[in-house]
C-alpha cells in the first residue's frame, strides 16, 4: 500500500542560509501575490480567469526587465506559490458551487506567511538536508526519511525555520486491528467520551491549554499593545507573544496526536459524529473553549491514522440526535438544552449521563 507521509524537523541554519530562506519565501510570498492581482486585474477587464502555467511563463518573460532579483532563488518557490494560488482558485469555485462558504484568496503577508515549496534534488543526509539553491543545511536532530522524496514545504515559526518533508512509502497493508468497537462523543468538560463493545466507558480530560495560559496571553497581549509601532521593542513583544501561542499549539497538537494513534491502533471501528464546527465557532459564549479543543484536527488525524493501522472510521449523519436519544430504550426527547447533564428517560425511567449516552448511541451505528 502506498502511502504519503511528512517528516518534519527543524533546521540549523548559518547566516548566510537565513538570508537564502528569508529570499525564497519573500519570492514566493511575491509571486503569490503578483499572481492574485494579476488574476483580479484580468477578470475585471476581460470576464476571463487564467491558470498557474500561464502566470509562470508571464512571470518569466517580466523576471529578466522588472524582477531581476527571482534569479538569486530557485525557481521551483514562485512556482510552486503560483500552484497554491490556482489550487486556491479551485477550491473558491468548487465551493460556491456546492454552497459552502470558501474565502476568496488572500494576500499573503510578511512575518505571517513565509513559506515556500521546492521539489527536484532533495536528499536527506543523517543530520542534514540538501534543497536546490540552498545548499546543504544542518538539522537538530536525526532525521528518519524513509520513501521517495516529493516535496520540501520550508516556513518559519516565531524566528525558527523547519522543514516539512513530504515522501511516498511503500508500507504492507496493515493487519486488520482486533480491538473492540468504540463510539466518540466530544464535549467541553471532556475532550472525549469513549464508549467501547466491552462495556467500558471513559472520560478523557481535555488539556485545555489556551484556558490554560489565558491569563499569560492576555497580559502579554497587554503589554503589547502599549508598544510603539515600528520600534525594537514592538518586535521582541510580538515575538515573545507568538512563542506563547506556538507552545499552546504544541501542547493542544501533541495530546491529540496521541490520543488519535492509541485509538486507531487499539479500536477496530470507530464512530464520531460529523460535527459542524465551522458553525459551533459562531456561538459568541463557547467559540474560545470549542477552538481550544481542536475537533476537526482529531477528526482529521484518525481519518489517515485509521488507514495506516488497520483500523476503520465511521462518520455519524450530522442530524442524528445522539444525546436526545436514550441508550436504553431508544426513545427521543423534543429538545435537549446544553445546560442538562444528566437526565432521565421518561419511557423506560434509565437515568442518563449525557456524554455516556451519546457516546452509547455512536456506539450502536458501528457496522
């Protein structure tokens, strides 16, 4: 079974190669912009779109005139900036097509959005990479890469460079998993509760680490704000501020990192329901504690991890009403308000917990 997997690690750059990278993402953050515009511009005057081949011969015959500067980078970063963009596009019409709401494509900004892409020669030495025009650049720690190298995604995060290496492997399809069946029902005083075939039914804490480190944030933010606008001391506020934001992201990404791999390789099927999250986050009074839990990136991680382990995963109909229902006799409440815990069947007299229950009820979807 082939499979594509990203390893990620950062890098230890010199000097001089802060420089090249620094370049390279302003080249494709460049591109990507000139091709917006470009892309605007041409459908007010003409009613007429265009495509990211087009754009890059465009940019080519411009470069030597007006742009002389593209030739110190490679030419795979405004390139592969101006396929994102036509991806962009795609997923713009695609979506106003199907009705969801897609954002038109943004600009890109600097110190937000310094990325590029390269493909080509990428090789991987035991504590270095090698990437076109780059040259080689050492890496803090081993690195692992097994499969054939398409790609190599390089950003910078709060002052440090990394690079993403995405491969394709070669794996044995993997031995069917053997576990009970479990149904997930997510919630806000749980990350999750796990209802499983074996009778068993556990509450996992959420780490909540924006709630967390709240208050840190918001005095940070403080202090902030009171900065000056362009002054040194503005910098290192912003950058002490996006280092607070990067460790809260890291512990909310490692927790659903591992609870994702324990369920994918000890649970034969798992059901979730198909939250609308996009729609949850409107809610003025939960928006920060329902981001602050990360359902869809859980949702996303066992949608792959599944495959990899042997496992399967089933997707609950969004409208189906898991915690209105009772587990016991499958009787169905009028409505069910947020604030009630814990309630009562009134056909069968079963008391409920309400995150049990709903858990239950995905439970009895596994096919």
């Amino acid at each position: 079974m082939k499979i594509n997997r990203a390893y990620r690690y950062e890098l230890d750059p010199n000097r001089e190669q802060r420089v090249l990278l620094a370049k390279h993402a302003g080249a494709a953050r460049f591109a990507y912009n000139w091709g917006l515009a470009r892309r605007i511009e041409l459908y007010q005057q003409t009613g007429k779109g265009t495509n990211a081949m087009e754009q890059h011969r465009e940019l080519n015959r411009l470069k030597k005139a007006q742009f002389p500067w593209m030739y110190e980078v490679s030419k795979c970063a405004p390139q592969e900036a101006l396929r994102d963009l036509d991806r962009a596009f795609r997923n713009f019409f695609r979506g106003l097509k199907e009705g969801r709401k897609v954002g038109f494509p943004r600009f890109k900004k600097k110190g937000r959005d310094d990325r590029f892409r390269l493909t080509g020669a990428i090789h991987v030495m035991d504590r270095a990479v090698q990437l076109p025009r780059l040259g080689v650049i050492r890496l803090k720690e081993a690195s692992a890469v097994q499969g054939r190298i398409l790609s190599a995604t390089v950003n910078r995060e709060v002052g440090r460079w990394f690079v993403s290496l995405t491969v394709e492997q070669e794996i044995p399809d993997p031995v069917p998993v053997e576990g009970p069946v479990c149904g997930i029902d997510v919630g806000l005083s749980h990350f999750a509760t796990i209802a499983s075939s074996d009778g068993e039914v556990d509450k996992v804490p959420a780490p909540k680490p924006l709630a967390r480190y709240l208050r840190i944030l918001r005095r940070r933010q403080r202090q902030h704000s009171r900065k000056q606008n362009g002054s040194h001391n503005r910098k290192k506020s912003a950058l002490r501020l996006a280092r607070l934001h990067r460790r809260i992201r890291n512990i909310r990404r490692d927790f659903l990192h591992k609870l994702s791999t324990h369920l994918a390789k000890t649970k034969r099927v798992i059901v979730v329901e198909d939250l609308n999250v996009t729609g949850l986050l409107r809610n003025q009074r939960l928006a920060r504690h329902i981001a602050d839990m990360g359902w869809g990136e859980f949702r996303r991680m066992l949608a792959y991890k599944t495959v990899w382990y042997g496992s399967q995963l089933q997707v609950a109909n969004r409208y189906y009403p898991s915690s209105k229902t009772c587990s016991g006799c499958g009787h169905v409440l009028d409505k069910m308000p947020l604030w009630i815990r814990e309630w009562t069947c009134p056909a069968c007299g079963t008391h409920h917990d309400r995150d049990a229950n709903a858990a239950k009820n995905l439970l009895a979807l596994a096919g």
